[in-house]
C-alpha cells in the first residue's frame, strides 16, 4: 500500500484504503480499480492523494482502532453537527454522541494492543469532521492508557469529539483564509472555546469534565494557552490529553495554509513540548499509543536500506517491524526479508522515505516488485 498523490494516480491502480466523502461516507472501498472519470471527480472533490495497492505490501493488514463502520458513524455526527452552523445543540444529540462515544470506547477495549494509525487522506472541506474524530481516537487511546475508568473514558471522549464544536461561530472565511491571520482575526478564532461550551450547554447529560475539555483544549502547561491562561494543575487532565491529540492530528494533516507534517516529526513538536507546552505524563501515554511510522509507508534505515512497515509493537513507535524491499548492495533483492527493529537495536529509522523516492525506484527496477507473493511463498516454504 502507498500514498500517491492525486495527480499520479493512473487508470487501473486499484485503492488500498477506503475514501470517505466529507458527511463520512464510503466513497470508494479497497479493491476497486481507478477509472479514469473516478480520478476527475476526486480531483474535483480536493482529494491531494488516495492509497493505493502498489503490489509491495498488498499482504499488510492496517489495524484501525476503530471499526469502519464506528468511524463512519462518528464523522456523519460530526458533519451534521459542524455544517449546521447552529448556536445551540439540539438536545437528542447529546444522546448519539454518547452512543459513537461508547462504540468508540467498546472497539479500544476490544484490540487492547492497537496503535493509533491515522492515515485517512482528507480534503481540505472535510478536514474538521476528520479532525474532530482522530483527536478523540487519540485521546480516548491516551486515556486508557492513563488507566482511566470506563466512566472517565466517555467523559474525555465527548468532550474531545466536541472540542472544536465552537468554530461553527467563526466566520468561514478566517477558518479557510490560507495566509496568516491577522490579530483581529486570531481574537475572533480564540473565541471558540468559550463559545463552544455554550453550543453544548442544552444537551443533556453532558457532564463537567467534557465542557473543561471544550474551554480548555488550547490551554497550555505553561500558562501560555488561551482563553483563561491556565497551567498546570488547574487544567483538568482531560483537557491536557485532549490539548496533545489536537496538537499532533492539527500538524499530521493537511490545512488550507500548509501542507501535512510527517508523523514522525509531528510527535517531535510533542515531545519537545514537554513540561512547557504539555503535560509529561500524558506525553508518555500518548507515545506509548501513536504509531510513528504507520503500517504501508516506507522507511530508510540507518544502514541504507528501504523497507516497508509491517506492524509497530504495542509502546514502540520508533521501532516497527518491517520488510526490506531495497538494500544497498548491487543489484536487485532476490527475496524480501523482515526486520524486527525491537530486537535489532543496532539499526534504527533514519526518515520517512518521499513517495516521489518509491515511484522513482520502482521505474528503475531498483526495488522489490513481487514482496507480497515471494512472501507468502517464502512463508509457505518455511512452515
């Protein structure tokens, strides 16, 4: 599976991950082959790329937290909530939230092992539903990592799905404004906290811990954060996990001002917020549950050689287990072979490789083609 930008994507490439419109719907499901008028639409929709099977790593399974269908039913929610543009919630709402948020809760409990792998591609127009139901996959992780209860879990959950329900307020223009934003501007996006936690105000049942999550997500450590100026313990640990999981999902995806930060460099701008900007604590839970390098990217090794992520163990981002599909040795790989980087401490990640780099090798027959096949032949043999 590999990211290929929009523009690449050619007739009869077949997709590998399913896309989604911006209510959450399926537009295309995996296996189905590119036609030539499905790439004109996507383009039309503002889609920068799709994932397709590109017959390297077509055997990976990508372990979602959260089951297709939850997500589908959270960012429907989450669509007709935000495009609604309204100044208050109707009160049943308050009742579907609670039912995506135990869902959600219910899919973590069920794959206690799963790492955070948030690779859906978004357009511009969709980026909020997404970005909305990735803070609270993130936070919810955080949480129970942090050993929260059941109880403490939906709380957390409501008020990370909701956390930017007050942007519906901002004007539409300085949400999409692609340049910077003037100080008149940034006092009118600042507004959104407070303004989302009276959005929220008539649904029933929501409790205190997710209207702190709501009016408190853009607090900081440090007291730097906006709109109280909070630090430290007077921000609840709710809004702390939730300040992290908005942080690295906001940097991981494409904005209208600038493109997508790698993941691995959006978990450095979390770490080297550490005891400043975040929570120390929460930053070590949230490490123990983001995969870094996210099963069907592409990698380079510290000894040069370009493999595929297969899976990340549970509690190690850095460290993957992967599949070499191009050494630096002359000559072509005969067979690929897996590299589990928990054992092997000698070798590490060096970066994330370009998909301009993957298309380019594979041109020049510089990289394994047939990895899913010989795999499975060479698994075959071996027992």
């Amino acid at each position: 599976m590999r990211r290929v930008p929009i523009s690449k994507v050619k007739q009869g490439m077949k997709v590998a991950k399913c896309i989604y419109s911006a209510n959450g719907s399926i537009l295309i499901r995996p296996g189905v082959g590119v036609s030539s008028v499905m790439v004109k639409r996507l383009k039309q929709l503002g889609f920068p790329a799709i994932y397709v099977d590109d017959g390297l790593l077509s055997d990976i399974e990508i372990d979602e937290v959260i089951t297709e269908q939850t997500r589908v039913m959270a960012n429907t929610l989450v669509h007709q909530v935000m495009s609604s543009r309204a100044n208050k919630l109707p009160d049943k709402k308050g009742e579907e939230f609670k039912d995506v948020i135990t869902k959600m809760i219910e899919d973590i409990m069920d794959n206690p092992f799963s790492m955070a792998q948030l690779s859906d591609i978004n357009t511009i127009d969709n980026y909020t539903f997404n970005h909305s139901v990735n803070v609270c996959i993130l936070s919810l992780l955080t949480g129970k990592e942090l050993g929260l209860r059941r109880d403490q879990l939906m709380e957390l959950g409501m008020g990370a799905m909701l956390h930017d329900v007050g942007k519906v307020v901002v004007p539409i223009h300085i949400l999409n404004k692609p340049g910077r934003l003037t100080e008149q501007e940034f006092q009118e996006v600042q507004k959104h906290p407070r303004d989302g936690c009276s959005i929220i105000s008539s649904l029933k049942g929501i409790g205190d811990g997710a209207s702190q999550v709501v009016l408190e997500h853009h607090e900081r450590y440090d007291g730097s954060g906006y709109p109280n100026g909070y630090s430290e313990d007077k921000i609840s640990i709710y809004s702390k996990i939730a300040a992290v999981a908005d942080v690295f999902d906001a940097v991981t995806s494409d904005r209208v001002y600038r493109k997508s930060m790698q993941p691995d460099k959006g978990l450095g701008i979390i770490m080297n917020g550490a005891g400043s900007q975040f929570d120390f604590k929460v930053i070590q839970c949230f490490y123990k549950r983001v995969a870094v390098y996210p099963s069907g990217s592409y990698i380079r090794l510290s000894n040069g050689e370009i493999a595929g992520v297969v899976e990340t163990p549970t509690g190690l981002p850095l460290n993957p287990t992967v599949r070499v599909i191009s050494t630096t040795e002359e000559g072509m790989l005969k067979q690929p072979f897996e590299r589990r980087l928990a054992e092997e401490l000698t070798i590490t990640v060096k970066e994330l490789v370009p998909d301009h780099e993957v298309e380019k090798l594979i041109a020049t027959g510089k990289i394994y083609k047939n990895g899913s096949s010989q795999m499975e032949k060479l698994t075959n043999n071996n027992g």
